[in-house]
C-alpha cells in the first residue's frame, strides 16, 4: 500500500489514520487551487526572506552608503529598488522588513487568539449572565472601525513597534470571540459533552479540554484569514508614524518616510508599499483558497 | 377553513412590535455608547503613561505639575473620575485641542462634512459599481469575468491604500495631471461661494458655481475613487454570495417556467432578494470608508476627521484624539443601527411579523 | 396525435469520477391525459420532469433521441423558443411554495407576472383575480396583496397553481405538489388540480413517491427506479403490475384492515438497477 493509499483509505484503521487522511484530502483540494498555491508561496518566500535576510540582503539595512554619491539613486543593478534619502539600499531594507512584518503577524495572532477563545468559549459554555456582559463588551470593541481604536490605543500606549503590536492585538480578537462563541454553543449540549460532566468533569476541565479544542481549528483558520488585515494595519500604523520608529526598516514607515519625494524619486516609497501590496496578497489568496477548501457552502 | 384565512397581522399588533424593537434598540445602543466611553476613559486615564505630563509638557515644575494633577482630577477615585467624564462627554465637551486651542468639538464639527463628502461620494462609486459588477459574477460563476472580478477584489484587498494614494497622486495629478492635487479645493475658488452644508459639491451646485463644482469634483474624485474601490471590493464579493445563494432558490426555477426572460429573473428577482442583506453590507462598508478615510486623508491632505485625527496624534493631542474616536465610533454605531432598520423596512418577512 | 414525445432520454451530471448518469433512458409519450410518475427519491423522477421544461440545473446535460412537444423539437431549442413554450405552454407546479413562490413579492404580482404573457396589461389583473378564485381561494383581494410568508402551505400551493394554470396551458407538470402540505389540505389542493386539469383538458405529468395517490389520480403510471423505467401500468391494473419494484411498493403501503405483522419490507436486488 502506497502513502497515498494509506491517506486516502474509505476505511481507516485508527484515528490517527483517519485525521492525516482528512487532512491530505484538504491539501489536494487546496493544490488544485492554483491561485491558492500563489499565495502558498508568496507566504513560505516570506518566511524564507525573513529567516535568510543577512544573507540576502546585499548592503546595511540601516547604514548607508556615501550621502554625496549614493542618495535616492534610481533602481540599477548594483541597488535593485534603488537607494533612499540616506543612502540606504532599499531592497535590503525590504528583506529585513520582512522581519518585522512576520514578527508583528506572528505577535497579533499569538495575543489575539487566546483573548479571543478564551471569551468566546467561556461566553458560549457559561452563557447566562456571564455571556451577556461578554458578549456586550465584545461588541462594543467591534463598534469602533478597527485602525481608528488602534490609533488611540497607541496614542495613549506611545508610539514603538511593541504598542502597535499590542494596539492591534487588542483590537483583532473580538471577531475571534464571536466565532468561538458560535462553535461552543453548538459543541455544548453535545452527548460526550454531557457523559463528561456525568463522569463529574469541572466546568473549568470541560471548557479548556473539551471545548476549546475543538473550536481552535475554526478560530486558527479565521485567524489566518485575518494576516492580511493585520499587515494592512501594521503598515497603516507604521505610515502615520505610530509603529516602528525609525531607522527600523518597516514597510509602512519606510513609504512615509519616501512620500516627501514621491513625484521625484518615486521607487522610494513605491517599493516597500509593493512588498505590503504582494505579502498582503499572497495571505488573501491563501485564505480565499482555504476559506474554499474548509468551507464547502461557498464553493462553486 | 380558517387555517386559510392570510395571517396578515392587525394594526395594533404590528405597532406593539415596533415599539418593542425601538426600546430595544435604543437600551442596545445606550449601552453599547456607555461602552464607547468607558473604553476611551479606560485609555486617556488608565493606559496612558502620564495624561498629566502629556499636558504641562516634561520642563515643568512640580508645583504646575500638581496643580495641573488636581485640576485634572487625578487624584478621586477612579469611578469618580468617569463620571466626570461621562458628564462633560455628554453635554459635548470634550475639552480643548493642545494643538489647535479650541474646543475639540468645534473642531470636529467643522472637520466632518469633509469626511462625510468624501466617504458618500466613496461610497456612491462602491455601490453603483460594486452591485453589477457582484451579480454579474454571480451569473457568470466560474467564467473569465468572474476570476478577474475575484483577482480585483482580492487587490483591492491587499494593497495599502496611503500607497495606492501616493501612486495615484503621483501617475494622475503628477504626471498625467488629469486631476488636482491634494487638499478639497484650489484656493482660487475657495472663496467663490458660501458654505451651507459644508459639502463643497453640493454648496456650489446649488449655487450655480459650477467653475468651482469642477475644482471640487476634480480633487474628490481620486480619493473617492481609491475608498470606493476599496469598498467595492467588499460590496461586489458580498453581492456574488447572497446572489449565488438566490439563484439556486426553487423560486428563480418558478420564474423560468413561468417564461420571465433571464435579465428579468437576476436583476429583479434574485437582486431583490440579494438587495435585503446587500443593505447591511452597503452600511457597513460606509462604516468602514470611516477607518480608510483615516488613511487617504493624510496622503490628500483632506481636512476631515481622519486628517484631524492624525494630526492630533502626531502631537500626542490625547483630548482630540479621543474626541475624534468617539465621534466615529458612535458614527458606527449609528450606521449599525441604520442598516438594522433598513433591513426590517426591505424584508416583508421582517416588516409584517406579528409577535408570536 | 401525442402531445409529447419522449424517446431515450438520459440526463449526466459530472463529478470527480466521471459522469453519473441520474436518468438513464426513459421513454414514454403523453396524450391528453393524465400520467403519473412514481419512484422513490433519486429514482430520476424529478430531473425527468425538469429535462421536459428544459430547466436541468447545470452543470448537469440531458441528450434524447426525440424530444418532441407538439411537433415541436425541443432537444436544441433556442433560449428564445424555450420561452415562447415555457409559461405559455408548458408549466410546472412544484413541491413547496415556501420556496417556490419568490418571498420579497407579492402574490398579485407574481401572479400578473405570468399573465403579461398572453395578456394585456389591463386584462391580466382581472385574469388574476379570477385564477385565484378558480383555485377556491375565498378573499382574492386579501391574496392578491399577501406575501407569500402570510399564506398557510395549502394556501400558498393554491396561488401556485393559479399562477401556472393562468396561461391555460397545453402540459402542466405537477413534480410532489402535494408533499409539503398538511395530509388534511392535500386532498383539497390535489381536487382543485384535478378539476382544473379536466375543464381544460391538458395534458398533466403528476410526479410523486406516493404510488396510491397516483393511482387514485392518474390513468396511467411510469414506475421508475434507479433512472429507468422498470414498468408502465395503467392505474386501474396496477394490482397486476409484473416487476416485483412495483409489486413490493404496492405491497409496502400499510393497510388499515388486517394488520400484517411484520410490515412488509421492500426487498431489492441488484438487478433492478442494470
């Protein structure tokens, strides 16, 4: 019996079995989505940028070169996106870049996610008034647009990469909480939830070994979707000066800082805006090709 | 027979519903405000690091410090400190703007026909593109249209919109010069007409300046392009779903038999469907155009809220920043409400049920 | 002369291992009169009616060696033509009106909407007014302006019917037109359809599962199973119907003289299917 067959197998032999199975059948719907493998390897090429920026990178990300010779020069072999106000080569800058970008994904999704599940599941589980008051504040986070209650969290927070970091975790896991909460209301009454509490399993022994686990998939492929916003974000923050302070090589910071010669020399700020543009991409076509293969109601 | 006799509800009854939702609506709203507010209290007087150095600045002396540490109230407890704050909230003060020394209110007030020109017009273009644009790729499901759709909306997705602003700035205004710079309107024509609304396209339309309308609708209609794309992006993704999901109904079959041509069937039968939730989305994105203004109108140095916002947030100006939040926020809220409303004024299910 | 002509008609749907055949072959020709076609679901009684109106949902494709309605050759009809025979003169009934009858529009209007077709303005609200009350509907004007969410089941299955029989059609299909209502508004609705069909003398496909109620109803009946036609009877000898599939659905329906203990089961076998 071949791997394959063993995955694809009508009758699996064990759980085990059983979950790799459904989990390769996941992926070949995915690869057959070729859209979906682009943004696969937008995303993995944005890891590997991260990981191996030393080492791509050809100059400095932070100190430049001579100010009288190399400033603002045009893309050319030698400075692939060219050179910026201080002489910096900027397709460095955009490699080291990639550092922050995945460091602040990676931040938001390791807050958010548990802020979120643990509302949500405790929410939907405890329901009452506990869900109620939950529920309410949940809400009222979602009632500010997003960027604009990350501003004042930061305002308040002071500007720096870990504020914006915090700023946008603190805004991203209400939608979390909803879905969560959703998931558990259906786990709930579920028959092997009842024979756990008959066995005389605590509520708190219930929700975090019953309950959370089973929403956490369906939270983690929400979360994933939402990288793309969160990069946007990021990016937004760092345009307004909020996020990474200079000399930092953000994306957004590093457009701002190019704005003042767009019309002039137009590949400072148009570069690292086209690392936000493809990086944001490669996460939205990853997710629409997931959201596809996990949600079978918005196929066609 | 009485079981065929049409449930159409009595007038006393569907009135008896409508009150029962506007007092829940009202209770909802209320405490989703109370909410509003004590976030942002929670982060002018928790959060922030120092609000009083904030104030008098880090050269002061320890006397003005405490003063200002008294006068600020710092020094109750902090259920009192929010109710003080609840209070002024409430009767419009939101204190004075360091940066511009006026009452951030004020300022508010003049700031927000801007924003809420440039997000209509936005969202005029995201709706009146979107809406086709979202059921034609319903119709042609799969087809060349329909991936490139996708792929359009999945860049509007992605790319950040200060950049495309910046990109556009500099192709459109820069180098083609098809449209004008940044700012509402060249000074030259500033003073050409007399603001009533405060929105400049209808200020100076109803005032025959149309040398101006030009001006105005020539610095509008890049920003509003790029929200309204933003927005479009949304609408037509949104418009496809619940026109997919309309088209597979059992209904739309009836209408075929029935012999009603096919351009009949989607865009009067299936959209009328569509059109109940599309409403929710339509508001929504409007919503949404308020936290997208906050970007494009630093870049076309619009002078609405988002461009006083950030402004005030450079200069770490907590009142007006807070001020601005608030005002959107409860703008959020209310557009919420409003496509709530509509919902239940779109759906005969909705509009007609009778309290069990 | 028959009114319709089906010869060899085979309806494929695709999927990942190749197409599946849902109708395989069904042959049959229809005067004007009333046939039934009786099968359990996914037996291709369904999709045998839809091919009739042209109406096969995609990605799905119906090919026949005759197809002929009127004289009419209806396997490569234009869009255009599929609309000058669709509403005029063919029709169908379906199964649920809760989902059939479109719920942001008004019955009157959905109503007037299939009469435009053969009438003028001015006319068709009258014509509609008077189809609702050729289908017992006591308070027309009361309907007329419901939407279809105010109407009871039978209520609403009623409108229904009006709404296909306005154009006084040549062939009407009636695919489970019953099934969702209540069993006390099913006799109602189904007499209401029966008298309407013979003061018009169309010709009438009644699609069900229920094999009594076609028999009761009909002159004749297709039994189909697994997409073919295993039997053709008339309703009157069904007692003597020969393929055991028949035999063992007529044997199936419970009796309320002498209890058989235990109730009789259908048995398949694999051969029924080839």
């Amino acid at each position: 019996m071949t791997r394959r067959e063993w995955l694809l197998s009508d009758y699996p032999q064990s759980r085990r079995q059983a979950r790799a199975g459904q989990s390769y059948r996941t992926w070949l719907a995915l690869k057959s989505n070729r859209l979906a493998m682009v943004g696969l390897w937008i995303v993995l090429a944005l890891v590997a940028m991260a990981i191996f920026a030393p080492l791509i990178a050809p100059y400095d990300p932070l100190i430049g070169g001579d100010l009288r010779l190399d400033r603002l020069q045009p893309p050319s072999w030698e400075h692939l996106m060219g050179t910026d106000d201080l002489a910096r080569d900027i397709f460095s800058r955009v490699m080291h870049g990639a550092r922050l970008t995945l460091m602040v994904v990676a931040l938001v999704a390791v807050i958010a996610t548990p802020i979120g599940l643990t509302i949500g599941t405790t929410a939907g589980y405890l329901g009452g008034w506990v869900d109620v008051v939950l529920m309410r504040v949940t809400d009222i986070f979602l009632a500010f647009p997003r960027l604009i209650l990350a501003l004042a969290f930061v305002s308040a927070l002071g500007p720096g990469i870990e504020n914006a970091i915090i700023a946008i975790a603190l805004t991203s896991w209400p939608p979390y909480a909803r879905l969560a909460r959703a998931e558990t209301l259906t786990i709930r009454d579920s028959d092997f939830i009842n024979a756990a509490r008959l066995q005389g399993a605590s509520r708190l022994r219930i929700l975090w070994g019953h309950v959370t686990p089973l929403c956490l998939s369906s939270v983690i492929v929400r979360v994933t979707l939402d990288m793309a916003g969160i990069i946007l974000t990021a990016a937004g923050l760092g345009f307004l000066g909020l996020g990474a302070q200079p000399p930092q090589p953000e994306w957004g910071a590093m457009i701002a800082g190019g704005r003042r010669f767009i019309i002039d020399y137009w590949w400072v700020a148009t570069m690292p805006g086209i690392a936000i543009f493809v990086v944001s991409l490669g996460f939205n076509l990853l997710g629409d090709g997931l959201r596809d293969v996990l949600d079978p109601k918005a196929v066609k | 027979m009485a079981e065929f006799a049409p449930k159409v509800g009595g007038r006393g009854s569907a009135l008896s519903f409508w009150l029962w939702k506007a007092v829940k609506l009202v209770l909802t709203v209320a405490v989703t405000f109370l909410g509003l507010l004590l976030i942002t209290f929670l982060i002018s007087h928790v959060m922030s690091v120092d609000p009083v150095l904030r104030v008098v600045g880090d050269r002061a002396s320890q006397s003005t410090y405490d003063a200002m540490y008294l006068q600020m109230g710092l020094d109750k407890p902090i259920w009192q400190q929010f109710w003080i704050y609840l209070q002024k909230v409430l009767s419009g003060d939101f204190g004075n703007s360091f940066l511009t020394k006026k009452p951030v209110m004020g300022d508010i007030a003049r700031a927000f026909p801007a924003t809420l020109e440039l997000a209509t017009v936005a969202i005029l273009i995201g709706t009146l593109v979107g809406v086709p644009v979202g059921v034609w790729s319903a119709v042609k499901a799969g087809k060349a249209f329909d991936q490139i759709v996708r792929v359009l909306g999945l860049v509007g997705y992605s790319a950040p919109i200060f950049w495309l602003g910046l990109l556009g700035l500099l192709v459109f205004y820069a180098n083609l010069q098809w449209v004008a710079g940044p700012g509402r309107i060249d000074i030259a024509y500033e003073y050409s007409f007399t603001s009533v609304t405060g929105l400049m396209l209808l200020d100076t339309a109803m005032q025959g300046e149309w040398a101006a309308f030009g001006n105005a609708f020539s610095h509008i209609i890049l920003p509003a392009s790029l929200l309204g794309y933003f927005s479009m992006a949304y609408i037509s993704r949104m418009t496809r779903s619940f026109m997919l999901a309309e088209l597979a109904q059992e209904y739309v079959t009836t209408a075929r038999v029935k012999g009603v041509p096919e351009w009949r069937i989607i865009w009067v039968h299936a959209l009328k469907n569509a059109a109940v939730p599309l409403v929710t989305v339509v508001a929504l994105s409007y919503a949404g155009l308020l936290e997208g203004s906050v970007l494009t109108e630093t870049v076309f140095a619009w002078p609405g809220l988002g461009l006083y916002l950030t402004n005030s947030l450079q200069v770490a100006d907590m009142n007006a920043v807070l001020g601005g939040t608030l005002v959107i926020g409860a703008i959020f809220v209310g557009l919420n409400l409003l496509s709530d409303l509509l919902y239940s004024l779109l759906d005969p299910r909705v509009r007609r049920r009778v309290r069990k | 002369m028959s009114l319709l002509e089906v010869e060899d008609l085979r309806i494929s749907f695709p999927t990942r291992q190749g197409p599946v055949e849902v109708v395989r072959g069904v042959t049959f020709s229809l005067g004007r009169e009333r046939l039934g076609i009786v099968g359990e679901s996914g037996s291709g009684k369904s999709q045998t009616g839809r091919a009739i109106l042209g109406l096969t949902p995609p990605p799905g494709k119906a090919t026949a060696k005759r197809l002929e309605f009127d004289g009419i050759d209806l396997r490569d009809a234009s869009a255009a033509r599929w609309r000058s025979l669709r509403g005029i003169r063919l029709s169908m009934v379906m199964q649920d009106p809760k989902f059939s009858l479109n719920p942001v529009m008004t019955i009157g209007r959905q109503l007037i909407e299939a009469a435009r077709r053969t009438s003028s303005r001015s006319e068709s609200k009258d014509r509609a007014m008077a189809m609702l009350e050729a289908v017992q509907i006591r308070d027309p004007a009361r309907v007329f302006k419901a939407y279809p969410h105010e109407l009871s089941g039978g209520m609403g299955q009623r409108a229904m019917i009006a709404m296909m029989l306005i154009t006084e059609p040549d062939l009407l299909i009636a695919d489970e037109p019953t099934s969702a209502l209540d069993v006390t508004v099913q006799i109602e609705v189904l007499r209401i359809l029966d008298r309407l069909v013979n003061e018009r003398g169309m010709g009438l496909i009644f699609i069900s599962h229920d094999l009594r109620l076609v028999s009761s109803f009909c002159d004749r009946v297709l039994v189909m199973y697994a997409g073919q036609v295993v039997e053709e009877v008339k309703a009157s000898e069904l007692k003597q119907a020969q393929h055991p599939y028949t035999q063992g659905l007529y044997n199936c329906l419970p009796r309320i003289e002498g209890g058989q203990r235990p109730l009789p089961v259908l048995q398949r076998e694999a051969g029924w299917a080839v």
